[in-house]
C-alpha cells in the first residue's frame, strides 16, 4: 500500500536540500521499498532503515543488513555491504521521507498538539472527549498514556509524542480508519530531537511553563527548554496560551511577530476570564470582549482543583476553533474520565486520598494548593520519589513543593531504574526548607501508601504523586510488576470495611 523507489527517494531528499552525497546514476534505479524501520528488531521486506541517534551503534544497522536490509540513511557511512544514503540531517531526513512514504496523511487530520509542562494529558482527554461527542469518535489520540488509532480501543503509549516514522504510520493508520481529527501532546523532546518536524498543527496550545526535564541528557538549562516548547507557536496556524503562565510576554510576542492568531484566558486576563463558583468543579467562562467563540457560560467537570478548570478552559477554546459548540462542551466535559489524574478515594474516617501523576514542582505545588483550599484545618500528607536517570531538576524542585504544603512527605521509590532510590531521596529531603514538615523515608512504595493511608485522619488529605493508574515500576532497566497506587489504596479501604 505504501512505498517509495530509491530513485525517488533521492529526489525528494535532494528536494529538500537534505542529501550530503549527490547520487550517481547507478544509484538512481527503481527499486522499491515498502516499509520504515530505524529498528533492527522490527524489520519486513524491502525496509528502508534509519540509522538515528547521538549514540546510535553500528551494530543494530550490521543486524539490519544481516536480516535482509540493503539501503540505510544515514549521517555517516558504515563499513558495511549496504549502500548508504548519507544525509545533513537524518531526523529531518526521517521525518520528511515518513510524510512522502505515508502519502502526507497530517494532511488529512485536523491536527490540535499541546504543550507544557503540567497538564497536557488532562487538556488532551477533555479535548478528545468533546470531539469525540461532536464527530462520532472520529478522533486519535496521541498522548503519554494512551494512543488510539481507530477512535475507541485505547492503548499503552510509549512515548509523549513518538518517533517520526511511528508518528506517520499512526496518522496512517488513523485515516485508514476512517478518522478526521487528531488530539496530541507536543513534548519539548518531539522539537529537541526532531521528531515533528515539518508538522504544522491547526491549533496549538500552550499550557504553562516552569523548570523540567533539566539534565545532561535532556535539556541542559530552562532556556533550552523553553526554546523548545516555544517552538509549537512556530508550528501552529493559531494559538491558545494560558496568560497566566510563566514567560508570557515572550510567548505573546512570538506570536505577534509572527502573525499568529493568539487567544488567551485566565483569572484576571485573557481573551476569556475564568470564575471559580460555588460548587468546587464548576465555573464560568466570559468573553472579555466580543464572544468570537461563542463559548461564555458555565461549565462544570468530574474533577477537582482549579488547575483542572485552566486546563478544561484551554479544551474548550481549542474546541471553539474547530467549531464545536458551547453546548457540546457543556454537555462532554462532566463526563470526561482521565486515567491517573485527580483520582479521588475516601477512607472510612473521611480522610480524602487523592491519586495523581503530579511528578514536579509545578503539578505538585497545584495539588497542594487545592488540598490546602479544600480542607484548610486538615493536615497535607503526601507521598512522592522521582524518577532515575532523568529530569534530574526536578528533584529539589519536588523538595520546593513539599516544603509549601506537605505537613508529612513520605519520600519513596518512583522509576528509580539504574539509580539509587534513597540517593534521590535524599536529594529532594536537601530541598525541603521547612522545619515543621515531618519527613519521613520509605523506599518500598506499597509501604509507604500503605503509611500514609494509616495515618490520615479525618480531616486530613492524602496525595500519592508520581504514577497515578501505573502498575509496574522501573528497576535496572526492567519493569516489575507493582500492585498500583490507586489499587493499594482501594483494597486498604475495603479491608477495613470488612474489619
């Protein structure tokens, strides 16, 4: 169904300005290839294979050749029997020969990406919804919990945004299947490494921003970061950006100088302005000015916290564009379930257990915040870790949010991989500042949910952070079964109603 000749791949390549070596003639033949692979484990007949990667090893492309490969891509030339197809650029170069092998199937789907660092899988499932509702579940979903290729059988995800060549393949898919609409995270590493390259988005959103993914293998400082995520603005024929976010300014500028049409909301500026009401999950939406969207009202969700209500508005808007109604969205947002996120159960005392993704400062601060606002005399006991071999910032980032609201930080394992987990928790115990949060260290996490489940009182609120609906953890590059935070839970209170 889908192929490309060398032939034609050399010309599209040098189209593109992308090719290092010029062909000769001898290499300018018609021989086909009928599938993509930079993967010497997932390989079919006539793949073309990609050799991408800082740290790519010459032995996965020698294994490639060995199972029947005969063409690569690549930066440099390998000594090897296949012939090398040498590029400037081989994550431009994939990105660009996937959208020609595909038959540009980005131009088929209405495409929203989002961005931040806090919230764009909550935004996604409120936009999928309403969308879902407006047009009959013609809708993917690329997120970093679930991929949905037909509209409705919902999948484990690997990465927040995948490779290029798997982005296409699934946009592929997604159109063979009929779908018209495409919901996607956008993260900072899709822009580092490429993998969205020439990928415009009907509308984009821009959630928030503040310091994440900050190490020696991700983004070396805020600024690279920033710059990163910045650069959906870039990609996008229209734009919808909390004006409460951080960097602001820098965000609204870009899209001036640029000519891109910008909506903002927030509490006290935007196009649109948000109002907290009485009941916790509800709140109204106001034009402004002129009501362009016709979307002023009020809305209510299933979830608590006010971030939920930003992150519902940024949906709402993002709808508006495609031209969803107000009372579409009215109608989809309560109905919105989102795995992991703001899961809430009740021990028997009264005690409120919430189960939560929140894995860095701004996630945590919010949910805390909204425990402190929720139940303002009960204590905040909170359950957290940080993951191995990445985002190291956000480490005494995590130790920040604890010292605002944790009156008890249980510090425990979370993803630890190939580290030590009582090393990271003792980087994030050297962040928190103040003397009256009593911490405490349980590196088994059913252990440490389990402590914290006993000692909720009545008053008192619960937030286990870092892995929400996940029922595995990350050793030593393997993953082990785990039990689940919200199943651990869920089976302390049904063992002491039976007690």
């Amino acid at each position: 169904m889908y192929s490309i000749t060398l032939k034609g791949l050399y010309q599209l390549l040098a189209e593109k300005n992308l090719l290092k070596e010029p062909s000769s003639k001898e290499q300018l033949t018609d021989q086909k290839f009928t599938y993509l692979s930079y993967d010497s484990r997932d390989l079919a007949e006539q793949t073309l294979f990609f050799c991408k990667g800082r740290h790519f090893k010459v032995a996965s492309l020698q294994d490639a050749v060995d199972k029947g490969v005969n063409v690569y891509v690549s930066e440099k030339k390998y000594d090897t029997s296949a012939q090398a197809i040498i590029v400037t650029d081989i994550r431009k170069a994939m990105a660009i020969v996937a959208q020609a092998f595909y038959h540009n199937p980005q131009d088929k789907l209405y495409k929203i990406g989002i961005t931040g660092t806090k919230g764009k899988t909550t935004t996604a499932y409120f936009i999928k919804k309403i969308l879902d509702d407006a047009f009959a579940k013609k809708v993917a979903l690329f997120s970093s919990e679930e991929t949905t290729l037909d509209g409705t059988t919902l999948l484990p995800s690997k990465l927040t945004t995948p490779e290029a060549l798997d982005i296409y393949r699934q946009m592929a898919t997604a159109c063979e299947n009929g779908l018209t609409h495409l919901v996607m995270e956008v993260s900072s590493q899709a822009y580092k490494t490429k993998r969205v390259y020439n990928l415009t988005f009907e509308t984009g959103i821009f959630l928030n921003i503040s310091p994440d993914h900050i190490s020696p293998i991700e983004h070396p400082t805020f600024e690279d970061y920033f710059n990163c995520k910045r650069q959906l603005l870039l990609n996008s024929k229209q734009m919808v950006i909390n004006h409460e976010s951080d960097q602001f300014d820098i965000l609204e500028k870009t899209c001036n100088d640029h000519q891109i049409p910008l909506y903002t909301y927030g509490h006290n500026e935007g196009t649109y302005l948000l109002s907290n009401q009485e009941e916790a999950r509800s709140f109204n939406l106001k034009a402004k000015s002129n009501d362009m969207l016709s979307i002023s009202g009020d809305y209510k969700i299933a979830l608590f916290g006010q971030f939920n209500h930003e992150n519902a508005t940024a949906a709402i808007l993002a709808c508006g564009l495609a031209n969803v109604s107000k009372q579409k969205c009215q109608e989809s947002l309560p109905l919105t379930q989102i795995p992991g996120r703001m899961n809430l159960l009740e021990k028997a005392n009264g005690a409120y257990i919430f189960i939560d993704y929140a894995h860095n400062y701004l996630s945590i601060h919010s949910i805390g915040q909204f425990a402190q606002e929720l139940r303002p005399n009960g204590r905040i006991i909170i359950v957290t870790g940080s993951a191995g071999g990445k985002a190291i910032s956000r480490r005494p980032d995590i130790g920040k949010a604890l010292s605002e609201y944790a009156d008890i930080a249980i510090l425990t394992s979370d993803d630890p991989d190939f580290e030590d987990p009582a090393a990271i928790a003792a980087e994030i115990k050297a962040a928190i500042t103040n003397p009256d949060t009593d911490i405490q260290l349980e590196l088994d996490r059913s252990s440490a949910v389990t402590s914290a489940f006993k000692q909720a009182q009545a008053n008192d609120t619960v937030i286990v952070a870092g892995k929400g609906t996940e029922k595995m953890m990350k050793y030593r590059g393997t993953e082990v079964t785990y039990e689940g935070d919200f199943d651990i839970i869920k089976r302390l209170i049904n063992e002491s109603i039976e007690n």
